[in-house]
C-alpha cells in the first residue's frame, strides 16, 4: 500500500514588494515559499501563539521598507538587462 500525502492550499495576498524581499531571504537560506509558511504554521501550532513579537511600524518605516524592495528589484532587473544583452540576446 501507498502512503498518499495530501496537501491544502492557502492564499494570501501581500504586497509585491513583501513577496520579492521574503522570497530574497528565503532562496538565501535555502528554503521555497511554501517550505517557510509550513515552518511558521507549524510554529504557531506549536507555541500556541504568532512566534515573534508584534509590534506597529509607522508609516515612514513602512515606506522604507517597500522603498528598499524596490530599489532591490530594479537592480536585479538592469543585472539581468545587461548580463543578457552582454550574451547578445538584447
């Protein structure tokens, strides 16, 4: 007999700029997405509560943040720009 392993999906709606900056954090450490969102809901199950302090931002360091994502972004998108033009694909 197989063992099935079943799955759910969950979808949640973040900022592009949230998506791409934890999507950088998460291949530097080595893990997907999905693999971190586990991990989180795991932990929540575990510790019976959200596992990290919750504290508010203002509205300036909210800016910051998506300000620096972006920037993030734009650089890696003129990296690709160049690195493909430089192969003669541009």
């Amino acid at each position: 007999m197989t063992a099935t392993t079943r799955s759910a999906t969950v979808q949640m709606r973040v900022t592009p700029a949230v998506k791409y900056a934890s999507e950088l954090v998460f291949h530097r450490i080595g893990m997907s997405m999905t693999e971190a969102m586990e991990l989180f809901l795991r932990r929540v199950i575990v510790d019976q509560r959200i596992p990290f302090e919750v504290v508010a931002l203002d509205q300036d360091v909210l800016a910051r943040i998506a300000d620096e994502a972006s920037a993030q972004k734009t650089a890696r998108k003129s990296q690709h720009r160049k690195a493909v033009q430089g192969k003669g694909g541009g």
